[in-house]
C-alpha cells in the first residue's frame, strides 16, 4: 500500500478502457453475489426470488466500492439512487450505498499536482500563500481543499478528477447497462430521454465556469435574506476544472442532529422554505440535496449553501404540476391528488388503473400524515413500513413502470432529499402552513438561469 493510499487516496481511473474494466468486474461480481447467496438460500430450503439476491447487503458494498473508486458520474448516479430510492429498497442496502452520500476516496497527490499545474500553470503556488494538500472534502466530480491568497483571505478551492468530465457519456451508459444486465430495471422501460438529459446535466455539472456564474445568480437571489448564506466565487482563480470561492465556516448539517429541538426545527424549517421558493418564486432550483451541500452557523443562525452544479430551470408547467398536487393534499382531496399526480406525469396512467385500490391506500397514508393537527413530525417515520409495502406492489409489476418527465425527477429529488435530511433531524415543521401560504400564489416565470454568451 502506498503512503497514498494510507491517507485515503486512490488513482482516479481515466482511461476509457480502464473504466470499463471496473464496470465489468462490478457486474460480474454481483453475479458470483447472486449465484453465491443463491445456492446458499436453497441449501437451507428457501425458493428465493431474483431480485431478493440482487438487493443483498454484498452486493451492495460491491456497488458502493466500486462506483467510490470510479468517482465521476457512475458515483453520482449511484448517490442520487441511494437518496432517491432510500425509503423504497430495503435498508441493509441503502445504509451501504449511503457511503456514496458521504465520502469518496481523493485522488493522489500526483494527479492532484498534475491538474493543478494544467490550470494554473507549473508556478501555480506562486498564486497562494498557503495550500492544504489534504482535501477537505471529496465527492463524486472533484474535491475541496482549503487555500490562503496572498492577502490573507481565507478560500475553498474545489478540484475536479482528472479525466471526469470526457468519462460521462460512457459512464451513464455503462450504469444503465448494468442495472439492465442485473435485472433491476426492466428492459421495456424506455431509459433513453433519461440518460440524454442525465448526461447533460453531469456535463453542466463538470463546467466549473457555469457553477461560479450559477453561484453568483443563486447569491443575488437569495439577496439579504439572513436565513441562508452563500459564498462568492474567486474569478481569476476559477477555470473549468478549479473553482475558487470564499471559504465559509460551518457545522456538518448532520451534526444538527445532536442540537436541541428548536434549532433542529429552525434548521429544516428553512430548508423546507428554501424549496418552496425555489419552486414558486424563483423558478430555478439546486437539485443536488446531498448532505455535503448544507452547513450550519450555529453562531449566526445561518444555513450555508454549497454546490451550485446542479442548479437548474424549474419549467412553470412542472411547478403548476407540483402546486396542483400540493394544493390538493392540503385540501386532504384523494381522487384530486391522484389526477394532479397522473397529469403532472409523476404517476403512470397505466399504474393508476390497474392499481388504483393501492394507490389510494397510499394517497390515504400520506393525507392522514399530513392531516394531523400541529406541526409535522419528520422523525416519525413508523408510516413508511406501510407505504413501502404498498410500493412493493407497484414495483413488481415491471409492466406499469413508468418514467416521469426529467424536470420532474429533478425537483423530486430535491423534495425528497429535504425530507430525508429533515428526518435525520426528527425535526418539527409546519409544513402545511408554509405550502399554504402559496394557495393563492401560483408559480412564478422562470428566472434567466443560463449563463450569458
């Protein structure tokens, strides 16, 4: 093991044919998982199902291991699984692919020099007057190490893998290859429209450039509201693959668990504030909820925003789709609720008809939740076991599986990633008051989010 790998630091495999080796031996080893966990299922007289031994907590570490050590979009994509579908796969293996959420290996010293130099030139410390060759953090596209210009302030610079951005294409492919050749998904669901607006957002999310003018906009449009702060991007230190901005201090949100109720409340109220607005006011939305993008200010009462990539365009069409739906749950409305939700796309038409009793039963689930008198209690998740049985049903029929549209997916994911933090604090929110306060408002034009030419 080299002193690299000690410290936590793996090789970034760049090459084409590299990453497709990793690829393969991924699949073959959640065969040999499957073929293992089979053979010992039937020794002990079970008849076990296909997708029982693939959603098994090996093959899970298999995944997580790999997809770690590849970085770049085939880790992003198994993140946004993790989150996406963490109250719906069976816990032993979303607790494993968590890991994707939380940590990445950080790419050796050497490689870290060698991109370094390629931005910023072969004297690049020449430009700070300090460098902290341990990352502060490492996430799927790049990783984060604190800087000093020489004028003292203190920086963020976020690193980019070597080889990440020309490796997307490839790596979306080679993931929905392997989820088909596994028989996690069907191969009659039409993965196409996903994939091509999966890549392109993996590819804006490489664009270093857009993140900093991305950041500057989101910056202008939170303005002096004192619940959120944002940093300023450094523009003469930000090329493609290097963004430069100011380094803010803050608390890991997950530790604001460990606070006491008001704060843990205060701290979710405003994440749940920040989506709302996002979604009917302002018409753009950083739909990346991963964990890592949120800290606290215990000491200004600030939630501080990070990672600007996945910003993205909300269409009104899908936030008139969204304030349909939550319109008519707040008005505790089930066949309204459904009809928003098959319009809105977000629910197949063939899944509500032939599985309308589950269905309602769900909607019925929901409705009583949010029914409860006072604030909603994100800890209490005793409701989930029911709902996750209930979608136990639909999911196995593959013949109604459904696609919603990709601007819906995106703030879903959003949604649900807030909720899941939410939970993690067993925060109390009264939600329905603040999604009632939007009754009369319908959503807002779209904010000009794209960078200017």
């Amino acid at each position: 093991m080299t002193e690299d790998e000690k410290r936590g630091g793996r090789v970034v495999p760049t090459g084409r044919l590299s990453r497709l080796s990793r690829f393969g031996r991924l699949a073959g080893g959640i065969a040999g998982g499957v073929v293992a966990e089979g053979a010992r299922r039937l020794a002990s007289g079970q008849r076990p199902r296909l997708n029982d031994l693939l959603l098994t907590p090996g093959n899970a570490a298999r995944l997580a291991d790999q997809l770690s050590h590849l970085r770049g979009a085939a880790m992003k994509l198994g993140q946004m699984i993790s989150m996406d579908a963490g109250d719906i796969l069976p816990p032993e293996f979303t607790q494993i692919l968590a890991r994707l959420r939380d940590q990445a290996h950080h790419m050796t010293a050497r490689q870290l020099d060698e991109v370094l130099t390629a931005e910023w030139g072969v004297q690049w410390r020449a430009r700070l007057s300090g460098f902290q060759g341990t990352p502060i953090a490492a996430a799927s596209i790049g990783q984060v190490h604190r800087g000093r210009l020489p004028d003292g302030r203190e920086i963020a610079i976020k690193i980019q893998y070597p080889g990440i951005a020309r490796s997307i294409d490839a790596d979306v492919d080679n993931v929905a290859t392997l989820l088909r050749v596994t028989g996690l998904l069907p191969r009659e669901l039409d993965l196409g429209p996903l994939l091509i607006e999966a890549k392109h957002q993996l590819h804006e999310e490489a664009n270093y450039l857009r993140e900093a003018w991305m950041m500057e906009r989101y910056g202008e449009l939170v303005g002096k509201d004192r619940a959120y702060l944002v940093p300023l991007p450094i523009p003469t230190l930000t090329t493609e693959r290097i963004l430069a901005m100011d380094y803010v201090e803050g608390t890991p949100i997950e530790a604001v668990a460990f606070a006491p109720q008001e704060t843990r409340d205060a701290v979710a109220q405003a994440l749940a504030q920040l989506v709302l607005r996002e979604l009917f006011e302002w018409g753009v939305m950083q739909t990346d909820p991963n964990f890592a993008n949120y800290r606290w200010q215990e000491t200004t009462g600030r939630l501080v925003l990070l990672d600007f990539g996945a910003a993205r365009e909300v269409p009104s069409v899908t936030a008139g789709g969204y304030h349909r739906l939550l319109m008519a749950a707040l008005d505790g409305n089930r066949d309204e609720v459904r009809t928003a939700a098959v319009d809105a796309g977000f629910l197949g038409s063939a899944a509500a008809s032939k599985h309308r009793r589950v269905i309602d039963e769900m909607i019925d689930v929901i409705l009583a939740e949010l029914g409860k008198p006072g604030p909603f209690d994100f800890g209490d998740r005793a409701f989930l076991g029911l709902l996750r049985e209930q979608a136990a049903i639909l999911a196995g029929d593959r013949t109604t599986w459904h696609l919603p549209p990709t601007d819906t997916l995106f703030v879903q994911r959003k949604i649900s990633g807030t909720a899941l933090l939410a939970a993690r604090l067993k925060a109390h929110v009264d939600i329905n008051r603040m999604i009632a306060s939007y009754r009369d408002r319908g959503p807002a034009a779209m904010t000009d989010f794209s960078p200017k030419q």
